[in-house]
C-alpha cells in the first residue's frame, strides 16, 4: 500500500482491493458437490496417514506416512463441487479497509489475521500481511522516530543568534537559534 509522507506520520485508513481464494458458496467449502456424499478414506479409515510395517533383522519398523489415497484428508469426494472442481475454494476479489496506524515506517509490515487465502476444504483461511510504501515528502527526511529538515540561515543570523518559525507536521515551531552558531549544526 502506497501511503502519502502525512498519512504514514498521523495514521489513516485505506481500502485496498484483494484477489484471494475463499470458500466456495456451492459446496460451502467441502469440495463435495450439494447432495453427494463425503466418504471416510477406507486406506487411513479418516486419519490421513498410514503406517507401514517393515520386517528387518532387528524386529519391525513402523513409519507414519500421509495417505496417499486422500492425500492426507482422511475423506474422499466421490463427486467433486462444480463451481470449485472440488477445492472447496474460488478466487474472488474483495474491498478491505486497512487501519493504518500512526508513525508507519517505509516497508513495515501489517498482519490481518484470516483475512488470507482461504484453506483447503473448510481449513481456517491463512492472514494477509500489507507492506507499507511511504512516499517521500519534498521537505521532511525520517531518521528512525526523528523529522528532519534542512534550513539555510544566513552568517548574521549564526554568529548573533536568532528565533525562526519553521514548518513542521503539526503547526509551526520556534525554534532558537544560539550565538556562533557552527555551519552543519542540528
């Protein structure tokens, strides 16, 4: 998300437009088309892995592997849904407001939890992270949590010293100009 100097200093919402998978509206999100049946996977008996037994010198050896016959679902689609092909999920594209907090640096990051792609049939959907871009402003430079700005005065105002009202984010501010001033001073 692009976010002016301004919006990224004092926080902002932005609607930002998403194409992501969500759950199929047909099927619900099982993957199986309305009125079929889901059947428990006969090879895992519906636990997703199988454990094969090897006979060695040393006695048996018992591994866990997921079930290649439902891929690990435990469940098989005997008719697959139409709209999602059997995925339990479709592509869409939505409108989220993003509530931008204030002080955001160039590439933070912003964590919307399960507002992700949606999982495979009926899992929780993953979260959508949003780098943030801050474009630059044609006055202020960020330095970690400081603003700075440069400002030419001239030779009487370094060596006696003066009082200017500069531009900052908020308002003006004074700021105090001491007596012999050195050129390059912050």
């Amino acid at each position: 998300v692009a976010l002016e100097f301004e919006e990224a200093a004092f926080g902002c919402e932005k609607e930002i437009e998403v194409t992501r998978f969500a759950a199929c509206q047909t099927c619900a999100g099982s993957g199986a088309e309305p009125g079929s049946e889901v059947q428990t996977c006969p090879q895992c008996k519906g636990s997703g892995e199988v454990r094969p037994v090897q006979q060695s010198v040393f006695g048996s050896l018992v591994g866990v592997v997921t079930c290649d016959r439902c891929k690990g679902e435990g469940k098989l689609i005997s008719t697959p849904c139409h709209t999602c092909k059997g995925d339990g999920r479709v592509r869409e594209t939505t409108r989220i407001v993003v509530k931008i907090p204030a002080g955001v640096d160039e590439a933070s990051q912003i964590r919307l939890a399960g507002e992700g792609d949606a999982g495979l049939h009926n899992q929780p959907a993953g979260d959508l992270y949003i780098t943030l871009n801050v474009k630059p402003h044609r006055m202020f430079r960020r330095k970690g949590n400081e603003l700075h700005i440069d400002w030419p005065i001239n030779v009487a105002q370094a060596a006696l010293g003066d009082e200017l009202e500069l531009p900052t984010m908020e308002p003006s501010g004074i700021v105090y100009i001491k007596p012999s001033t050195a050129p390059g001073t912050q």
